[in-house]
C-alpha cells in the first residue's frame, strides 16, 4: 500500500469525504450545542475519554498484538461518521443533533487524535520497525485533511446553498466507492494473513462496537435525554470515522500501516449491522415504554 497512488488517493478521498461533510454544515449547526447543551457534554465525554479508555481495557483483555492494538486505539479515537446522520435519521433520533455532535467531534479530533495514537505507540511499543507516531508535521496534515475541506464545504454552503445541496449525495458516494476500493486493496495486501488478523481483531472490534452504541444511549438517558437524542447519541458515538481511520491508517505521509488498518476495515463492516440492530431494539424498547414521539424506522426526517 506504499504507492505513488495511494499516497495521493487516499488523502484525497478523506479530504473530498470532509468537503461533502462541510457541505451539509452550517454555523448554526455549532451553535445548537446551546440547545442540548448537557447531552453534547456527555456525548463528548464518551467519545473523547470513556471509549478510548474501554477501548484500552479490550486490547490489553485479548492480549492484542502492538499494530492492531495502535489501530484500535485509532478507530476509539476517531469521531463519529457521516453515516450516525443516515442511521439516526432511519431510527428516529434527533438528526440536527448529530450533525452538531459530528461538526463538534471533528474539529475536537484533529486535536485528540494525535494524542491517542501517539500515547497508544508508545505504549505498545508499535514503533520497533522505524518511525511511526503522528509527530507535529503529520498532526498539521491531519488538521489539513480533515479541518480545511469541512471550511471550503461550509463556505460553499453559505455562498451557494442550492448547489452544495445537490452536491452532498453525489460526493459521499463516490469517496465511498473509492473508499471501499482502498480497503479491499489493504486487505488483499494482507490476505495471506487476513484469517489471523479476522481471529484477533474480529471479536475486539465487534464488541467494541456494542459498548459505543451501548455506552452512547445509557449514558445521554443518563443525562435526562429523549429517546430521540439518545439515539442520536447512540449513532454519533458508536458509528466511528473509518475513512478518517483508515486515511491516517494507510497514508504513507502519516502512519504507513496496513497491518494497523485492518482494525478500522473489519469494524467498518461489522458496524453497520451492530448499528442496525440497536436502532431497532432501541425503537422497540421505546414503543414498550410508550416513550413520545417515537417513530418507526422510515420516519421522515423533520
């Protein structure tokens, strides 16, 4: 995965992911915090201190190896992705929510990010075959990638609202198809040790993925929250960035590791139907209490 083209390609996906990002934001959707303003509290403090703290204790549970363990650490840290907005949408969470935890998360990750993966390297000592670490030149890249497309996407928006409309869908689909292409060509990189990598990683990331969205809803009920924004909690938290992931992963300018991205590529997978079976039993759970509001999971959005 040390090619020219990955080394331009997978950079550039993130960054045009981020720029579709921009594009559904506004500077409202940063200012709604004030709305919500214990709920987002707690969601950020799941997903910057509890998770990667959970995270933690799972690896050193299943005795993970140094890269895969890095890797998780990574995906723990990484913010909640696009598609908690879809998922949340489908089960009757609160959108306008997840669109304020997910502009707040990125910009917050650019900075937490580093942190984790770095105290993650030298913990497990990842770093024995040369340098590996987001020093200060690759945090500048990360905030690059991620902060600067989310600007240009909110400026169109702001200047041209109608084409950053039609824009959105069509951006988000093509960085994901491409996207998609990455992982299969990272995991057929490894494929002679891919039934390994299933074994361990497999179980740490599915149920890493049970206690986000687990950990996401208790913790916003916790917090007095609807149903609503507890789903979209539940979503926000528990639906990590794998394309972020993946692109600090497999970017030969910043980490370079196949073997590191494996952890985000299997949870990618998993996470959609992990999320897809909480949303439903959560609606469920809500429909038994008789909770208010509580809509199916075709809901139209409001």
């Amino acid at each position: 995965m040390d090619s020219p083209l990955v080394t331009v390609l997978v950079p550039a996906v993130l960054a045009v992911i981020m720029l579709g990002l921009g594009l559904s934001l506004t500077i409202g959707d940063f200012r709604r915090m004030a709305d919500h303003p214990r709920t987002v509290a707690v969601a950020l403090g799941c997903q910057l201190v509890l998770l990667p703290a959970v995270c933690f204790g799972l690896v050193l549970a299943f005795g993970l190896a140094a890269a895969p363990a890095v890797g998780m650490m990574l995906l723990a840290a990484s913010p909640g992705g696009t598609m908690a907005n879809l998922y949340s949408h489908l089960f009757g969470g609160d959108v306008a929510l997840n669109i304020t935890l997910t502009a707040i998360n990125s910009v917050l990750a650019v900075f937490t990010l580093p942190i984790v993966v770095n105290l993650s390297v030298a913990y497990f000592d990842a770093g024995d075959g040369g340098p590996v670490g987001l020093q200060f030149t690759k945090t500048v890249q990360v905030f690059a990638i991620v902060l600067i497309p989310v600007a240009v996407g909110m400026t169109i928006r702001a200047r041209r609202r109608e084409f950053a409309e039609r824009a959105e869908r069509p951006v988000k689909l093509l960085c994901l198809v491409i996207l998609a292409g990455i992982i299969l060509a990272a995991l057929l990189a490894e494929r002679a040790n891919i039934g390994g990598y299933l074994a361990d990683v497999g179980p740490v990331a599915a149920l890493f993925s049970v206690v986000s969205l687990a950990t996401g809803y208790a913790a916003a009920r916790l917090a007095r929250a609807g149903h609503a924004q507890a789903v979209a909690v539940c979503m926000e938290i528990g639906m990590h960035n794998t394309s972020l992931a993946l692109t600090v992963a497999l970017s030969p300018s910043l980490l370079a590791s196949t073997e590191i991205a494996v952890p985000s590529a299997v949870y990618a997978i998993l996470m959609y139907f992990t999320a897809g079976a909480a949303g439903l039993l959560l609606n469920r759970f809500a429909v038994a209490r008789r909770e208010p509001g509580v809509p199916g999971p075709a809901a139209p959005l409001a």
